[in-house]
C-alpha cells in the first residue's frame, strides 16, 4: 500500500464541517473577526495580483474564476450567478475555492465557498458600512430576501451595531422565511409590502435582489440624505440594481474599478463618473463620508481579495481542529521525475 506524502494531503473544509465551524466559533464572531481579516487585507491592497474575474456568461446565468496573490500565497474562488435556479430548487451562487503555496504551487486548503461566500460577501458590506455609513446607524432596510440576506443583517448587527432590520422581497414568502430565521436573534425585524415601506427611516439599505438585467430596486426620489447604501445584487454586466439618478447624487465607493466597470452600478455611468477605492478609505489616503447628508453607495461586486481573506481565515481557524478532512488530491512520488512508476505499482 503506497500512502501519500504530506503534502499531497490538502485540507478540505465540507459544507457540514464551514457549518459546525460557523457554531463553534459562533455566528457574530466568525462574522466580526471574518471582517477584521478581509480590513487587514484590504489595507495591503497594492501588494495583491489583481485582475477582474474571468467569467462565462449564458443567457441564464455566469461561472466565474476570481484569482489573486499576495506572493506567498495563492487564491481562486469558483463561483456562478444563477438567478432563475432558485424557480428550480437550486442555490442562485454557489462557490468553492483553494489557497496554494506560492514557492511549491502545492495547494494548501479547498473549501467549499457557498456558505463562505456569503459570510464574506456580509463581512465586506458590514466593513463599508462602518467606514462609510452615519455613525450611531441604527436601522437597516435590506431589499431581497433570498440566500445572502440574512447574513448580510447579522454582520450588520455585529459589526456596525445595527439593531432593527426592515425587509421587503417581491416574493412575500422570501420575507416570511429571512423573518423566521432572524427572530431571537437579538434584532428588531419589520417585514414591509413596499421598498418605500422597508426604507422608511432607514440610516443603511441594502439591496441584494437577482435578476439577469437592469432593475430599478430604488429610484432617486425614493432616497433620502445621509443614507449609506449597500448595493451587493448588480454584480454582472447588464445586472444592476440602482436607477442611474440615485448613483449620479451618492458618493460611490468601490473594490475594483476595472471589475466594477464592467459589473457594477457604475457600468451605468459615463467614464469620467466620480469613485473612491474603499481601500484607500481604510488605509486612511482617502475621505469617506463627508458629512451626515451625504449619501454613500457602496458599490460591491465581490472581489477575489475578499475571498482570499476568507479562506486564510478558515486555514487558521481549522488548525488543531476536526472541522476538515485530508483530500489525497496531489499526486507526488517519492521520486519526483517517477509519476508514472507510482501510477504502476498502484495497479
Ligand atoms: N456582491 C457580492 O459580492 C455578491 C455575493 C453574493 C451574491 N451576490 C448577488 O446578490 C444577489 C442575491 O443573491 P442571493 O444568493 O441572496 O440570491 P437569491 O436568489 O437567494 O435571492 C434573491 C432575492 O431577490 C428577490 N428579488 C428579485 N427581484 C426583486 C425586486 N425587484 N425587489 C425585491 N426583491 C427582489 C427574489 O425574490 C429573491 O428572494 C444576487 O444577484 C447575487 O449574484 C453578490
């Protein structure tokens, strides 16, 4: 019997095992510290290989690959955008991605990224959120109810202290559900017929609807000053959520301009429209909010960076830990130049 080296045992984190991670590290802390990792790491952002995803787009939806490197480690996260699979019973965004070493190219971790991303997706919003939104925010409207929403709450809860949430979906049985899974715990929840309803009074909205084309999930007048906006769901060429006037009056903010270009709001903007790097918001080398009327737009697509700290976040926290398995996933002969003598003593 040939066993493996070591390193040809790469750490897999199942969907049951992020699960029981999540509960043994407890939902608001993984999402709290989840969000101190995904800060450090946008901090030193210029190190970072950055490049837009590579996507493949259908007409009923996108796969994507998001890459990056700080140069000792390598990242990718698999990730699509289905909106009509949840008609059908499946996940809208599913995902699983790997960290390698970059001095061996050995992989190091794969996870699976479905119920990462969108902690991550929830952490990077609760990040903006806290650099961009009034102080003493309070009040949270989130728009579409669907997989993220819940998430996208309780890391609004944790890190920015937002105690009340007020939900609105098209489909009245996305609210019921998001509803019945955030009672007891610890926030006030209002469920509203209307975006105008669900906005009433609200210091940050978040939008995370699904659709493969242009919506208007807020228009202009429907905004008042001073609110920080989230806008998570527009993340793909010809997806947006905002209508063109409500980005033309915020201040936007973004991850990756040259990603965001080509998938965010400001695909609806002319070239020369005004953004700031959130980066740079956090580093200190540029303003956020300006003052309390301001309106701020964060414009999240997702970048690949976030899901690199992600992943290096569950590579500490699974050490010494059972929440993984060893995949036997790299082949790697005690002879190196001897890959296909391994291949026949196997037989
Ligand atoms: N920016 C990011 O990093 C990031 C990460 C993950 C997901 N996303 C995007 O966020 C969106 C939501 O993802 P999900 O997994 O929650 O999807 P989902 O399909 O589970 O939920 C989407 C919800 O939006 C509702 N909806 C659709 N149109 C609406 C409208 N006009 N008004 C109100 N509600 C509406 C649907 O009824 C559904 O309940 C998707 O577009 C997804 O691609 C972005």
């Amino acid at each position: 019997m040939i066993t493996p080296s070591h390193l040809a045992l790469v750490p897999f984190v199942s969907v049951e095992n992020m699960m029981r991670l999540v509960h043994h590290v407890g939902l608001e802390t993984f999402l709290k510290e989840l969000a101190v990792e995904i800060e450090a790491d946008f901090k030193r952002w210029p190190i970072f290989d950055k490049a837009p995803r590579v996507p493949s787009h259908s007409d009923v939806g996108v796969i994507e690959l998001m890459p990056t490197s700080d140069g000792e480690l390598y990242g990718f996260k698999y990730v699509n955008g289905h909106p009509k699979n949840m008609k059908e019973g499946l996940q809208t965004v599913t995902g699983f991605g790997l960290l390698a070493d970059v001095n061996t190219g050995y992989p190091v971790l794969f996870s699976e990224m479905t119920v990462l991303t969108a902690l991550r997706t929830a952490a990077t919003s609760a990040m903006a959120t806290k650099h961009l939104a009034r102080p003493n925010s309070r009040v949270l409207a989130m728009i579409g109810n669907g997989a993220q929403s819940e998430f996208q709450t309780i890391a609004l809860k944790a890190v920015c202290g937002i105690d009340t949430v007020r939900l609105y979906d098209i489909d009245p049985a996305a609210t019921e559900k998001c509803a019945a899974n955030l009672a007891g715990l610890g926030i006030t929840i209002v469920k509203c017929s209307s975006p105008e309803e669900a906005i009433e009074g609200a210091d940050v909205i978040t939008t995370a609807t699904a659709d493969k084309e242009m919506q208007t999930i807020l228009t202009d007048n429907m905004v008042g000053n001073g609110v920080h906006i989230n806008a998570i769901g527009g993340d793909c060429p010809g997806k947006t959520e905002l209508h063109r006037d409500i980005v033309a009056r915020a201040s936007m903010f973004v991850e990756f301009p040259a990603q965001t270009r080509i998938e965010g709001e400001l695909q609806q903007m002319p070239l020369d429209h005004p953004f700031t790097e959130l980066w740079e918001v956090i580093n200190g080398t540029a303003a956020g909010r300006k003052d309390a009327a301001e309106i701020t737009l964060f414009d999240g697509v997702g970048f690949a960076i976030e899901d690199f700290a992600a992943l290096r976040y569950v590579q500490e926290k699974i050490k010494g830990t059972t929440f993984f398995k060893e995949l036997d996933m790299i082949a790697d002969p005690d002879d190196p130049r001897d890959l296909f003598g391994m291949v026949l003593r196997a037989k």
